[in-house]
C-alpha cells in the first residue's frame, strides 16, 4: 500500500505540475461568470426569470460536463498515458521498484481525483456567484442536493476518461487519442439522440443520469441500471486497457 500510495504522489505532482487543473478551473470559472451575466441581461432586458440562484449551479454543471469537464480530463488523460509513452518518461518510472499494476491504478486514481477536485471547485465557483448575484433563491436542501448532483457526476466522467485511456494504447499518436475521443464523443451524442432506444449503450448519455438524483421521485430501478452499466463498462475499459499497458514494451 505504501509503494502504490508514492505512485499516486507521484502522479498527482505530474498534473500539479501541468497546470491542467488550474486551466480547468480557470475556463470553469469563466463559463459561470459569463453564464451568469447572461441571466442577468436576460432579466433586466427582458424581464425573463431564467435561472434562480439555487438552479444556477445545475445549470453550470449541465454546460461543463458536457464541455470543458470531458475536455481537460481527456487531455490530462492523454498527457499522463500518450504523452508519457512519446517522450520515454514511462521508462523512468517504470524502472522504479512498483509493479506496472500500481503504476497503472496510480494513473486512474490520479485522474479520478482530478475530477473530482475539478467538480468540487466549479461547484464552490457557482455557489459563490449565486450568493453575489441572487442569494435569496439559495436553501440548505437545494445546496445539499445541487453537492450530490456533483459528486455522482465523477463516476461517468471517469469511465469517459477510461475510454479515452484505452485509446491511448490503441493510438501511437497523443494528437490522434485527442481527435479520436472527440469524434467518439461527438458520434456517440449524435447516435444516442438518432436512437434514443439504444442510449445507455453510449457512455456519453450517462452523464446527464445526475438529474435522476433530483428527481421528486427517486427512480430507483433508472439508477441501479445505469449504475450497473458504467460499473461494467469501467471494468471492460480498465481491464483491457490494463492488459494493453502490460504487454505493452517501452
């Protein structure tokens, strides 16, 4: 456990070092302000509620998750894999006495932690713009249930990333993981809305499943299901990819 928890270190002083986080925060950030802003010309333009404070936070989580989130978590996925194998740095740390196992889990873990230090601050950010903007329409229950909305958004971002993992072995290339995820991504939103029938199948469509967490009737049958299927589909992803990474000679 010691020797996996220095890989880990080691990994998150990698992303630390990438700045990544901090760019996400940063663009995170600028979607709240402008969204917000939107809202408030849309009601003193023309006189539209929009958003109230208490909804403003969901409203930046069904913009980012489907944008900025999937973005950097995917370059911080190709940089930390891809990037790795390109520049030889792989070498050095596998030289290190940790098994490739440890490595790999070390790398999934790093990359689950940043998103979900990504969704804790885009969280705070839009909580902190309601209270500037309109902290009358905020309740401790909406504030609570808003916070698990968040936190259930990580288990589908994170399958996300380990699909783009497993490109990462399929593709030599970091350039052509990037633009392979992003058609992938692209192709499995377009399909799941041309077959609405077949949507679970698509990991992209579980990133909304959130809004089944807010339901006024907790759909409890909706939720083991997709559940049930972002386990299967994160174990199918992390085995092979760990399978590739394995075998694979560096």
């Amino acid at each position: 456990m010691a020797v996996f928890k220095i890989a880990l270190i080691n990994e998150l002083e990698k992303l630390y070092k990438k700045k990544k986080a901090l760019a996400a925060i940063v663009f995170s950030l600028a979607v709240i302000i402008l969204g917000q802003l939107a809202i408030w010309g849309v009601r003193a333009g023309f006189g539209i509620r929009g958003a109230g404070g208490g909804e403003f936070p969901l409203l930046i989580l069904s913009v980012v998750i489907k944008t900025v989130l999937p973005l950097f978590v995917a370059l911080a996925a190709i940089d930390s894999f891809s990037g790795e194998f390109s520049r030889n740095i792989i070498r050095v740390t596998l030289t290190r006495p940790v098994s490739r196992f440890k490595i790999f889990s070390a790398k999934v873990v790093a990359a689950a932690i940043f998103i979900l230090l990504n969704l804790l601050s885009i969280f705070f950010l839009s909580i902190l713009i309601s209270l500037f903007f309109n902290y009358k329409s905020l309740t401790v229950t909406g504030v609570a249930s808003t916070f698990w909305a968040y936190m259930v958004s990580l288990l589908p971002l994170l399958v996300l990333v380990l699909g783009v993992i497993l490109l990462a072995h399929l593709l030599k290339s970091g350039l052509a993981v990037f633009f392979a995820a992003v058609l992938l991504f692209l192709a499995s939103e377009l399909l799941a809305l041309i077959l609405p029938q077949y949507a679970g199948l698509f990991i992209t469509s579980h990133l909304g499943w959130y809004k089944l967490w807010l339901a006024h009737t907790f759909p409890l049958a909706a939720v083991l299901r997709k559940l049930l299927l972002m386990l299967g589909s994160g174990v199918m992803l992390f085995v092979g990819s760990f399978y590739l990474f394995e075998r694979k000679e560096f």
